[in-house]
C-alpha cells in the first residue's frame, strides 16, 4: 500500500480545501515547489498532484508549475483536474507526469474516453468523487446520473489502469475514512483503488492496510500531513516494516 501525498495548486500556491469547497481553503506553501520539497524529505514515493484551477475551469491552468515539479524532484506524479481532451493528455505526458487522473470527461463523455483508453497513451486512471452516494464532476460542483455501481461496471470493461475514490463529505475534514463505502468500492472493483478523504493519523494506515489484499492501492492525504497528524515518514516506515514482517 502507498501513501499519496496530496499538492493541490489554486492560484499558483499549495492548498487544500475542505469538502473541495474553493471558499474553504488553507494556504499551506506559496510556491508548491516547497511542498514539493517538504514532501521529498518526508519521504514521499509518490506525488498526487491536483489542479485545482484546471478543475474549476475544465482546461489546464499550471502545466508549467507541473512541468517544473516533474523535472526537479525523482518523485513519480499523478495528475488530476481539468484534463477533458487528448490533447491535454498528450501534453502532460510529455512534460514528465507519470499517471493522469480524469474525472469529468470519462463521465460526461464515455464514448470519446473509451476512444482515448483505445490508443493506449499511458497509464490513465479515473476520480470518482461522491457525496452522501451521489457522483460529482467539474471539480465537485455538478451532479451525475449514474450511480457508482454502474460506473465501477463499466470502469471494470474499459481498460483503466486504477480507480480513485473520494468522500467528499470528509475530504480535508481529517475525520476518518469511511471504511463501509470503501468496502463496497473494493467489492465492485476489478482495478486497484486507491481512496482519498478523511486520512488523519498513522492510526488510519494501520486499520486501512489489511484492504490491500482486496485491491487497495493506496490512500491519498494532505491536510494531515501539512498539519502533522500523520507523519509521512513515520508512516512509510511503519509499511515498509510490516511489509518485511509480512514476507
């Protein structure tokens, strides 16, 4: 299992929102680099890299930032907010970024997704984001008329090479993972999960650690760790060990 730190950019700087609300943030770095950094010497193996300008626009905002962020650190990203054509795909992986992460296009336009997945352009995952059971897009601000049964369904036949969930109710809230929606999430997929929203201490990692023999890649956090409620390498450690112990 792998801990994703979180960088998410809004106006050039390092954020987190609370409930992905854009009127509920906290600035933690001005420049993401020294998250970045920070997140380095914490030792990060990867870096989950959001765009939050993106997501609210529907096109990419800080490619340039991100450009920056992949050349400099040896730390692999994943990429999310505001990717909705092939174009920007294209683009991102050309500037180093190692997975993309989409939400809205795979959602809103199944079809020309499905069209993208085809051509095997990389490694690409797809967000699903939901509050009280209902789907989001366009960075959580619109409803979808799926439920999440039936996307994992379709997800399942289509080629993604992971799947994110996300609680929005308790994303930034450092309140717990919901262990009953995560349940039902593992049981329908037939990628490997990765969930985000509620991560707040190493108590978290131990009690969600036993998921990854039913899929569980990884969890995604940032508040916690900018806030020191969980140590990063404390964390790592604490995996890397059990690991050992575990064979």
């Amino acid at each position: 299992m792998i801990i994703f730190p979180a960088i998410d950019i809004k106006d050039g700087k390092c954020v987190r929102l609370k409930q992905g609300l854009a009127n509920k943030q906290t600035i933690y770095f001005e420049d993401p680099l020294d998250a970045a950094a920070f997140l380095q010497d914490k030792g990060a193996k990867w870096f989950h890299i959001v765009d939050l300008d993106g997501a609210f626009e529907g096109k990419p905002k800080n490619i340039r930032l991100i450009e920056k962020i992949c050349s400099k650190f040896h730390i692999p990203v994943q990429l999310g907010g505001g990717i909705r054509t092939e174009e920007v795909i294209r683009a991102y992986f050309d500037v180093g970024v190692s997975r993309l992460i989409i939400g809205t296009m795979a959602l809103e336009r199944p079809q020309y997704f499905e069209q993208i997945l085809a051509r095997n352009l990389g490694q690409i995952g797809v967000s699903l984001d939901a509050k009280q059971g209902r789907l989001k897009t366009k960075g959580w601000v619109e409803d979808v008329d799926k439920t999440i049964e039936e996307v994992i369904g379709w997800l399942n036949d289509i080629g993604i090479s992971f799947l994110i969930y996300t609680d929005i109710a308790r994303d930034g809230m450092q309140s717990g993972v919901n262990l009953t929606n995560l349940q039902h999430i593992l049981k329908l997929s037939q990628v490997p999960v990765l969930i985000a929203g509620g991560v707040n201490s190493l108590e978290d990692i131990k009690l969600l650690y036993p998921y990854h023999k039913q899929g569980l890649e990884g969890v995604i956090t940032g508040r916690a760790i900018y806030e020191g409620s969980l140590d990063l390498t404390d964390a790592n450690n604490w995996l890397e060990q059990i690991k050992k112990t575990n064979g």
